[in-house]
C-alpha cells in the first residue's frame, strides 16, 4: 500500500549526491511498488546509507524515523503489546510519555493498524517508522525475559526426558538438539543480548547450576537450574562452538553466532572443568551486524584530545600505542582508528587474534598459532609488502615487539593496542618488555589510554552539592563557584544500582624530544608526566572529573578507577 506522498521519497533519493543505482531502483519499483518493502530491498542492497534512506522514506510519510537498536525500549512499553500482535503488527512499543506510546513500525501511516494497536495497548499511539527487519530483530531480543526464560527452564526440568543424572554421553547430545533445548539455549542467548551483556557464565555447583550475566562490568545472577539439566546445556553450546563434546576434562575454546531475527550475534565461548561439572563462559564479539562501527569523534573523548590524537595518528612513521586494562575497549577504539584511516587513500594491513571485525579495502591476516602463523611471521610478511600502515591488535610477545619497535624506527607506521592501566605504565611495561635491545624511545609517537566508568543512569539522575572535603581533595587547583555533582537514586531501568551504560575516560601522552630523552634514560613517570604536560598531557583523571562535572558519570567512579599516584 502506497502513501499518497511516497512518490517524494524516489525524487528525494535520485536527487541524493553521488547516488548512482536510479536504474537498479527502478527495476526494484517495478517489483516492490513504491512502498516499505522498495525501502528495505535498497538497504539490503546498500544503495545509499540506511539511515539516509530511512530518513527519506519517514520524511515522505511525515513521521520520524528511529532505528529501534539504538533507542530507549523500556520494559513498561514492551508489556502494552504480547509478542504476538507485536510480530503480526511488525511494531515494536519503545516507550511511554505523558501517557503516550511511541511505537516503531514499518507501516506507521496505516491508520487502521494503529487505531486496533492503541486498542490493545489502552492508550494513544505516536508512530515512528522503522524497518522491517529490524522491528522483527528487536522483538526477538526484547520480548527475552528472564520471567519467559526461567517458565522455559522450570519446564524443562519438570521434563522426564532429563531425570535421568547418569545419561551416556550419546543420550546427551541427542538431547541436545531437541527443540525444547535448542530454544532454551536460544532464550539464554537473546535474553543476554538484551540485557547488553557482555559475559554470559553458566556455571555448576554443589546441588544447582546458575547462570550470570555481566552488564556494564559487573557480574550479576539471573537464575538457577537443577544440575539435571546442566550437562545437556553444555553439550548443545559446545556442539554449537565445534568443541569436542566427549571431553570434560580439559579446557577448550571455540566461536559461534546465533540468530537474532535477520542478523546473527557472535560468541567466543570457553569450557573449564572443575569439581562440579563444566563451566561456560560465552562473551560476547562485538561487530555484530547491529552494532555500527563506531568513529573516533562518536567516542566521547575530549575536543582537548582528539585533536592531538588524529594529528599523531597521521605521523607517516613511528610506533603509536593504544592502551588500557583489560576490558577497557581499546580494541574497539583501534577498529575506529583504522576505519579513520582507512578513509584516506592509504594501503592498511592488520595482524590480528582473531579478527573480530571485518573492514573493506583492508587487508586483515589472522593469527593461527597451530599452523605457525604466529603473530612475528605475519608482521614480518606484511611488512614486506611495505604497507602505509601496518596494525597489530595486540603486542604480547617480546619477538614482536622487538619487530614492531625496529619497523617503527625503519621508516614504517605502526599502530598497535597493548595492556596496561595508563599511558605512563605503558611506557615502563613496553621498556621492560624490550629490555636493553631496541629503541623504544626512537620508535614511539604516542600512546592513547582509556578506561571504563559506570554511566549514571538517565532515568533517575539528580544533582546535589558536593561536601567542602571532597571539593578540596579534587579540585584544589580549580577555582570554581557551586559546582554541582550527579549521582542515579536507583530505579528499574538500572536494576536500582544508579548506572547504567559506560563510559570511557581518556588521556594521551604525546612522546615530545624532551619526553623521548627521559625515557630513553629510564626517568620515572612522575618526570615523564611533567615534560608531557608542557604540551598538554593531563592524566585520566583530569578527564574524569570533567566528566563528573558533566554529569556523566560520579565522584566515586572516578575515585575507584583512576590512580593517585602522580598529581598533575
Ligand atoms: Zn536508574
């Protein structure tokens, strides 16, 4: 069905800047008429971006248009509707305001459609439009719950099939690939996902096995099952991952994806044996197909910094380091990196385990440590090819290192990510790896740190005065009139803990001749810290407290996560 104003939208697209497939879309419209379906075969297709596209079609409708996997979905709309009118209407409920509910739709000018929804919902409906597939996509993940969930588990025990503790291993994975047990797992899965997990463990104990999810850095239980069930959900993970199935007693590691309506999520799924059973721990790929690449200006990192960053980035020599603890993201700032420029006209080779993220015109060489390509051999041939830039997602080892820091000094750039909680760390534990050989101190532009704080939650966000002591303990050198503090009460879209999200914190050390001499004498980072200053080095901290100020994130998550040590 065509909206009268829809033949605006192919004006609206041939007119967009450099779009070239008027042809192919023609050829579309003859098949799919002027309507929501033309919309998603030219995304598929990727004829233009989604967003410009879905801007264009929601504009000719007069509607707006949300992409529902980066909106607010509060669990009080998802109630107005049951997973099945959601599924027929293809309309997901985002959330409710002054007694309105928004709803995402694929159709959001079928009057009809939407007078029966406000019926069922029992309030006013303000459509937005959405594409199909990805309101189809939502509604798998956000009709997960862990209420559904723990019904599905409870009758799965209640099962005769699992009574039996001492099933032969044939048994189990025949119940393994039962439908009962594949959607279990599945709602498991989906439920994660929506809980924007990052880490799902599944682990036995004594008399019942439990599953935890982390969200946001912290581990949290969602739900126990008998220890029947226990091995039978190992077995259908691990046949999932590929893993050798008749083996408890070591550890092993494997990857797999599960279906999310259109889309697929990755996992990197590990088993350990200990003395109840296996346990489980799948985490999360980042990449999936609803999780866009994100760009260094999209990561919150400071104007102050960014600057700098980008213009130590284009250094055409030199070593540049992405640091930070584990879990702190820097890989997914070093993805951004090398999407940035990757923009330019610059011949990228990445080294990676694994890739986690493919990127178009770069070339990505996997690590695979059985076959001998260990990370040494594949940075020495990729630097044969004598790329622009040559990325290493991670420098482990002191043979590579070594290779990296020579390349850096020899005329070659490189961009790396390596652990550590600091940039002035970095630089110690980067020294002590090499040790006496190589010439760290010629090879370094720059080293980027990052760390993770909890976002204060949106929802129940106040303001308050902070007390005199904490003032004078952080903001002695500040002058500053009633500065205001934030901190979340506490309420169900942050599970009461005041959080919800995360946010990065950031600092650069620039390696400037001054700061290059010291390190090349072993100064320590208090003298290291000083020289950077003079050219704008402030620690973490520093940006913490800005961010306290913002109202992004809290006092006490600045005080748990960035260290005293040295005062700027
Ligand atoms: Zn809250």
């Amino acid at each position: 069905m065509a909206h009268p104003a829809a033949n605006l939208f192919l004006d609206r697209l041939s007119e967009l800047p450099h779009f070239e497939n008027i042809q192919e879309v023609q050829s579309l419209v003859d098949q799919h008429g002027v309507s929501v379906s033309l919309v998603q075969a030219i995304v598929d297709r990727r004829f233009a971006p989604k967003e410009t596209v879905c801007r264009l079609w929601a504009d000719s409708l007069e509607r707006a248009y949300v992409d529902p996997f980066a909106s607010v979905i509060t669990d009080e709309a998802i109630s107005r509707f049951p997973i099945e009118i959601a599924k027929r209407a293809n309309a997901i409920a985002l959330y409710v305001i002054d007694g309105v509910l928004t709803v995402a739709m694929s159709t959001p000018e079928d009057s009809d459609l939407l007078a029966r929804l406000g019926e069922i919902a029992r309030m006013p409906i303000s459509p937005v439009f959405a594409l199909p597939k990805d309101i189809e996509d939502a509604i798998v993940i956000q009709y997960a719950s862990d209420h559904r969930l723990e019904r599905s588990l409870r009758e799965l025990e209640k099962s005769s099939l699992f009574a039996d503790p001492q099933l032969a291993h044939e048994k189990i994975a025949q119940l393994a690939e039962t439908d009962e047990l594949v959607s279990v797992v599945d709602e498991i899965l989906h439920f994660a996902l929506r809980e924007r997990a990052t880490d799902i463990h599944i682990e036995p104990q004594d008399t019942l096995s439990r599953i935890r999810l982390r969200v946001d850095g912290k581990l949290r239980e969602v739900l126990t099952y008998g220890r029947t069930l226990h091995k039978t959900l190992v077995s259908r993970l691990k046949i999932l991952a590929n893993l050798n199935g008749t083996e408890p007693r070591f550890p092993q590691e494997g990857q797999f994806s599960v279906s999310v309506g259109n889309a697929s999520a990755y996992f990197n799924l590990v088993t350990l044996p200990t003395p109840h059973g296996e346990k489980l721990v799948a985490t999360a790929i980042p990449g999936g197909q609803h999780r866009p690449m994100l760009t260094l200006d999209k990561m919150g990192i400071a104007q102050t910094i960014i600057g700098s960053l980008k213009a130590l980035l284009h250094a055409p020599t030199g070593l540049f380091c992405f640091t930070g603890p584990s879990g702190s993201g820097k890989s997914t700032t070093w993805y951004a990196t090398l999407h940035e420029l990757n923009k330019s006209d610059l011949s990228i080779v990445t080294i990676e385990e694994p890739i986690e993220l493919s990127m178009e015109g770069v070339t990505q060489l996997e690590v695979n440590r059985s076959i001998d390509l260990k990370p040494t051999n594949l940075l020495r041939s990729a630097l044969r090819q004598d790329p622009d830039v040559t990325a290493i997602s991670e420098l482990r080892d002191v043979e590579t290192a070594k290779v990296a820091v020579d390349a850096a000094t020899t005329g070659h750039r490189i961009v790396t990510t390596f652990s550590a909680n600091n940039a002035l760390q970095a630089v110690q534990r980067l020294r002590a790896l090499l040790g006496d050989t190589g010439s760290l101190d010629a090879a370094l532009t720059g080293i980027f740190a990052q760390s993770l704080v909890g976002k204060i939650c949106e929802h129940c966000k106040e303001s308050y005065v902070p007390s005199p002591q904490i003032l004078g303990r952080h903001f002695q050198d500040y002058e500053m009139a009633n500065p205001q503090f934030y901190r979340g009460l506490g309420c169900p879209e942050c599970r009461g803990t005041g959080y919800r999200g995360q946010i990065a914190l950031h600092e650069l050390l620039p390696i400037t001749e001054e700061v290059r001499t010291l390190v090349r004498e072993d100064r320590s980072a208090g003298e290291i810290a000083r020289a950077a200053s003079k050219v704008g080095y402030r620690p973490m901290r520093h940006d913490g407290l800005k961010k306290v100020l913002l109202g992004l994130t809290t006092i006490e998550e600045i005080e748990r996560n960035t260290s005293f040590e040295w005062d700027a």
